[in-house]
C-alpha cells in the first residue's frame, strides 16, 4: 500500500535544502539534512509533552523562546540524542555552531532536530565533518532530498504543497515530515517541517499552527507511544511580498486552511505509512455533546488494538468499537449509538443490523473510515490512524539487532 | 510457554462444580460452567468499569446490590451478551431462573456471567437444554471442567488454590479465572471466580477484595482494550466452621495475604496467556513520591506496545521505557532515573550504562522484570503485563473469521 509522495520538484520561493549520508546510519542511506532560508524567516515550533525531552528538543524549546526568527534547521536521522545528558546537550550546540559557520550566519538563527535510536551519544565528529558537503548540496528543488534524510523506519518520505491566493498574489506552503512508529496523539516521533514564503506575524503563524496541529498530529495514532524528540517547526520568510497577513481576514482564512490541508495530509501519509502498515483509518466522531467528549471518543477507537486488528483481518466486529466507546469514559447512552463502517450501517441505536458481509467488502479498501454517532449533540472530530499488522511486531522486535 | 495449571484436583468445603458444551462454540469445546454451592454463601462482585456493560453484568449489578448471598453462578462463554438490547437482559434472566429451577433453590440467589463475541443474541434454546446435564455433572472434583468451559481464546484453564491457617483450622480459597485478550487496567475481558469455605463477613469480603484486584488485575495489561464483561465474584460459604474474621485480626491479615496471591497469581496466569504472548512481564516501581505515580509509570510502561515488542525480540532497549516513564504523566528527573532489565542496570542516573549485551541475554527468560526505580520516594508498585508478538495479530485479525 505504501505510495510514493505525489510531489517531486517542490520550490518556495527563498528556500534552499539538502538531504546527505553522514554515515550515522550504517545502512548507507541518508541520515543529515538542511532547510535554509535566504533570509531570515518567523519562525514558530511546537514540541513533544514527554517529561522525557531529547537534547535538540531542550535546547529548541529554550532558544525558541523570546526569539522570534530562524534562517536553517539541520536534521539528523538515525540517533535521537535523547538520555544523553550533559554531553548530548553540547553535541546539539555543535550541530548548531558548524551549521552556522559554514552557511556565514548567527548561531542565534539555526536550530537542530534529531530522530532515532535514544541512549547513544551522537557520533558528532562524523556529523561536523558532513557540514560542509550537505551545504554545498543546497538546492531549490532538493526539498526531497531533505524528506528522505530524516526517515527512519519510514517507507517513502513525505512531502507536500499547497498554493495559496493571498491578495493578488500566490504563496506556496511545503511541508516535510517523518513518521512510522511511536506515534500516538501528541504527536510522537514525529519530525515536521513546513516552509512558506507567504509574510504573517509570528502571533498569528503560533495562533494558526497550533490549530492546525490540533486537528492532525495531535489526532493521529500509530501505536499509542510518545517520543521524547517530536517537533514542528514552520518557517515564513515573507519573499512572496504580500503585506503581512492580519487576523481575521480573509487571507488569513485561506491561510488557515492551506495550513490545516497540509498537516492533516501529512498525517494521514504519516498513518498510511506506520510501521507495518496495510491501511489508512480515520475515525469519524459525530453527535457529540462536546468537542472534548468527541475527542475522548475518537482516541480510544483510533488507539484500539482490537480494532486496529480487526480492520487489519476484514473483520467488521463492531462490538470492539462499541467497546472502546465505553471505555474512553465518555458517558454515552448505548441506545443512541449508531456505527458505520464504511457506508455500511452496522450498529442502529445500540443494536447489530446483522450486516457484517456488506462492512467486510469495504474493509478490503486502503482506506477505512468509521463512523460514530453518539446521538447526544452535534459536535465532530476527525481522528487518523492505521491496522496493526505483523510486520510492525516484526519492525519493532527487530529494530535495533 | 504455554503452561498447564500446577492444580488438578482442587476441592473446597462445600463446593460443586461443572463445565460441559452447549453448542454455544461451534469448535465443540466445553462453554457452560456452574458453580454451585451446597448452602448460601456470602458474595461480593466486582465489574467493568466500561460504560457499555453487557447484559449479566448490568443484572448482577443490580441483583447483588442490596442482596448479600449467592449459591450458584452459571457462566458461558462463547457469547457476551453484550450490545444485545432488551432480549439480551431476558435471556440473561432465563438462564438464572432455568438454573434455580433445576437447583430447587431461588432465582434471587443465582448470578450470571457470559464471554465472547459481542453483538449477537444467546442461542437461548441451547443453554436452557443444556442446564439439567449441567447439573448432574456437578462435582467436588470439576473444578478445572468449570475452568475449561469459561475460556474464549485463552490456551489453558487458570485455576489455583491456597490454604489458609484460621485460628486452629485449616481453611482453603480456590480460584478460576479467564482472561487471553482485551485485558487492560480494570480488569478488562477477564472473569474469575473465588470460592472459599471460610466465614468472613459481606463488608469485610468486599474490602478485602476490592484491596487484592487493585494489586492484581487492576495492574494487569495485555492490550490496552477494556471489555465489556469483566467481572470477579468471591463466594464464602462459611463450610469451615470458623468465627466469622473480623477486621485488623491476625485471621484477616491471613485471609489478606492469601486472597492477594490467589488474585496475583491468576493475574500472571493471565498474562503468561495473554494472545500471542511468549513471555510474563512484571514492571516493579520503586522510588516514587505516592503510589499513584508509581500507578501512572507502572501503567505506561506495562501497557507500551514498543516496551512491549522489544520484550519479544530481546531487544534491551532500554530508551522505549525511559519515553514511556516520560510521557506517563508523572513529574520525574531525568538524571535521578535508575532502570533495570532482569538483574542488569541499564540506566543510571538517567545515562545507559553500555550492558545491552548482558540485558539481552536476561531478556530470553520466560518471566522478565523491569524496574524503574525514580529516585524521588519510597513508594513501589508492581504491575503485570506479557509481550506482543506476530501471533497476536493474527488471533485477533481472524477471531471471527
């Protein structure tokens, strides 16, 4: 089911990336990559809950704070330097200080992430001396490049564009991310990088990521695990020279939307490639008295492993979903539930309708979508995730011998 | 793994049992047990805290509130009867009132319980012709016939017993219970039975027993799900002739203790049977600031399907437990964490100590313990939990098919 991103040769205006080996993967693949601007850009990040943060997520999370502006983000895949301690913390420094220097910038404006295996301290010399090789490579049209180097147990790298009208103008949003495993609401081992030229306050740009972010990785379950490393960054430069985007307005709307499109997109390709992975579910919540009980709702479904099996086996066995409804805690009234699976009406207010053959057919589609209503009010949630499958048993078990 | 009960013949004071095949399971294996005691018994019932509740838990909620003895329960499994609407209270009532009459002894003091499918109706017909079989077959020595006919996908019946000092007699608590999938904190899919011929009064029972599931199956995960029949019932029937315990004596302190290994252990039964699993996990942690953090870390880590998966591979990764410890919730610092695989430290003080190698070679036991000690208390807790592996998946994918 994997699928090759859709797009190839993605540019905005005043980026420049590069995607290189540095040789901390000992596979050969790519494992360093760079998103530079040509100048500096607003910048906003939103970082993992975990108690447990990696260095770069320390160290990204301080610097971010009362900064406002960034030029490059370096990224490295293969080692998370996370449980590093004190020298973890000045390794991420180096990544910071090398970049810098290299591209004739501030440290102030660079800042680094990191994704992989935690414990192990960051083969730092091999990581300094790749510098100036993997800015020699920066390119306009190596967005890719980028997307591939900061894969770990992913399948395809993930990119993704949107054009939007600002005024009379058209702005470009790009966004890079890295999922398969570790991932549960609240976005866990989840890189994402999302690039515009499109000039907005950073007000604004934190007000709107955060939504967006809220309606996508915040919604998307793999395996109920959260990473200490999880970060996402957005970058604006304003090289579109539309006048910056107010709050309120309608090109703040379609800003808005472009923003939402691409995380929620990037979600689900991060759902559709989990570890081991045969198919996309998104759970549909309706009739909900609240936004949060919708939310609750969605969770326990979209986090189920019973579920996540039965879809993997073609099994419409609505009584797990039934079940995870009633343990998400939500005070439901079983008569008023109705479930879909698919089109498939398999649950009328609380009771079978004895058309599991019809559901097991749409079970067989890459995508599933489950529908509750609650019949208790009129709110919605949209939540992302995948099967469970043998491979991601054999994936994980596996992953490091 | 796999392992047979160490208990064959287990007899307690005044008890009988059976466990025959109905029909109910189309394979022909045993799916009706009866417990049946020869004089009213003091019972206490603990239940599902999921909102959707099956149709016999709902009526023994409300049959043994107000209602202080019991003298049989009769049990099927193959079905839950649960989502099944109004039929499914009617047929969960026929089968009590069909087992009172072939007893002779009131409807008011029968209990049901039902495991299996969720979502279709009891072959009613079936059980109310099989009952007066049922009954005849009942015996001293059927202990594990009645442990037989409760199991759904587990791969041996759980039954165990401990003998008990009362004052100058020797008094016995026996025990069943069922368990294979969809068990999670707060006793998820998971019946048991405790029957004791010792006297203890109804409130003491209760505290007693509400005090040994918080230790045992309310730490007790094998895959996050929570069913819609959990429930555990401990019949006392006095047949010992002992003065009825009373509260803080040395005879309770017994009663306690014996009642707490009788459900832990069964807890272990359980995970060491847990779908697909090779191994039992016990999480111990020690050096919290209260025991509900402790809870918080020992349910992260028990219920990580990462931790979980590196388990069955012997894979010591040790930085899965330490993300799992982050993201449960629990304020921690990082550099006070100490982290055990079996007898090797593999964290101290928040850094890896470089032994995966000795690690991995504690991880090929068929019982692995993970300790976390967190360095910012003295209070512990242990809680219990078996790896995930390919076979799981393929159980649950194909439950129904």
């Amino acid at each position: 089911m994997k699928k090759a991103p859709v797009y190839r040769n993605i540019k905005v205006n005043g980026f420049l990336f590069a995607g290189i080996c540095s040789g901390i993967k000992k596979t050969g693949k790519k494992d360093l990559a760079l998103v530079f601007s040509e100048v500096p850009s607003v910048t906003v990040g939103l970082f993992t809950t975990n108690n447990i943060k990696a260095a770069p997520v320390k160290l990204a999370i301080k610097r971010l704070n009362g900064r406002k502006k960034c030029q490059a983000i370096i990224i490295n895949s293969g080692n998370a330097n996370a449980c590093t301690g004190q020298e973890g913390l000045k390794n991420a420094n180096a990544m910071i200080v090398a970049t810098a220097e290299k591209l004739g910038i501030s440290p102030d404006l660079v800042q680094v992430s990191s994704t992989g295996v935690i414990g192990e301290q960051l083969p730092i010399n091999k990581i300094r001396q790749s510098i100036p090789g993997l800015v020699r490579k920066l390119s306009p049209y190596s967005l890719t490049d980028a997307a591939d180097a900061i894969m770990t147990t992913d399948s395809f790298p993930k990119a993704i564009r949107k054009k939007v009208k600002i005024g009379s103008k058209t702005g470009t949003i790009a966004g890079i991310a890295k999922g398969a495993g570790m991932i549960c609401p609240n976005m866990a081992t989840m890189l994402c990088y999302i690039l515009t030229d499109i000039s907005i306050s950073h007000r604004l740009l934190e007000h709107d990521l955060n939504d967006a972010v809220n309606r996508s990785f915040n919604r998307l379950t793999v395996d109920n695990d959260m990473s200490t490393n999880d970060s996402v960054f957005v970058m604006a430069n304003g090289m579109l020279g539309n006048d910056a985007i107010t709050a309120g307005s309608a090109d703040d709307e379609a800003f808005k939307n472009a923003l939402q499109e691409i995380t929620y997109d990037l979600a689900k390709m991060i759902a559709r490639d989990g570890e081991g992975a045969t198919k996309l579910i998104e759970v549909v919540i309706k009739g909900a008295r609240s936004v949060a009980d919708a939310d609750r709702v969605a969770r326990a479904i979209s986090g189920s492993m019973l579920v996540k099996t039965a879809v993997y086996g073609n099994d419409p066995n609505w009584g797990r979903i039934m079940a995870a409804v009633g343990y998400s805690g939500v005070k439901i009234r079983e008569n008023k539930i109705d479930i879909y699976i698919g089109r498939v009406k398999v649950v009328s207010k609380g009771a079978g309708t004895n058309k599991q053959k019809q559901a097991a057919r749409g079970l067989q589609d890459k995508t599933v979508v489950i529908t509750v209503d609650l019949g208790a009010g009129d709110k919605m949630v949209r939540a992302i995730s995948c099967d469970l499958t043998e491979k991601y048993i054999a994936i994980n078990a596996e992953y490091r011998t």
